[in-house]
C-alpha cells in the first residue's frame, strides 16, 4: 500500500497532525494507499518554506528558472504514462482522459 507524505522545503514529510486518509480506486473500490490529512500547520510550514525560498529564486537569472522549470516538464513527459496510470487510478478516469486533459501530452 502507498503511503503518500506531505512534500514541504524540498522534503518529503508526514502531516503534522499524523492522521491519513484512505485511498479508493472510484473504479474498484480498492483501497491502494493513504493521503496525509493535512492542516492548517501544514499549510503554514508549507507557506513558510515557499516565503524562505523566494529571496534566493527571485535572484535567480531568468535563464537558470527557465532551466529548472524546463527540466520539471521534461520529467512530467518522461513520465507521462505512470503518471496517466496513477491519475487514472485516482480519478476513475480512462488513462486516455488523464493522459490527453489531465496530463499534457507532448505536442
């Protein structure tokens, strides 16, 4: 079963308040995994890493943001069929739906 964490300051963490949700397959009705069950303490710690990180990206040369932006893209595309699968799962969705709406596909 996949455990889902929270992904704050570049880390992957639990949920502050340590409670999780169950995970359904709307298709199925499996349960495949659990989701943190966030709160308001993780929504803060989230808002502080993204406000610490700011200063440095804002400094950042355009070229070097276009750089690593570009490569979370290229890494969403290379992906795409796992990613499709895993929506799909989620969603209930066909993987076509979640691989031409919900995901982009090259173009």
């Amino acid at each position: 079963m996949e455990i889902i964490q929270n992904y704050i300051g570049g880390k992957f963490v639990p949920p502050a308040g340590g409670q999780y949700l169950d995970n359904f397959n709307p298709a199925t009705g499996e349960l495949y995994g659990k989701i943190p069950d966030s709160g308001p303490e993780d929504v803060e710690a989230a808002v502080q890493a993204a406000e610490t990180a700011f200063p440095e990206w804002s400094r950042m040369p355009l070229e070097q943001r276009h750089d690593i932006l570009r490569a979370v893209s290229d890494g969403i595309l290379a992906n795409l069929d796992r990613l499709a699968e895993a929506e799909s799962r989620d969603s209930g969705k066909t993987i076509t739906t979640a691989r031409t709406v919900d995901i982009p596909a090259p173009r």
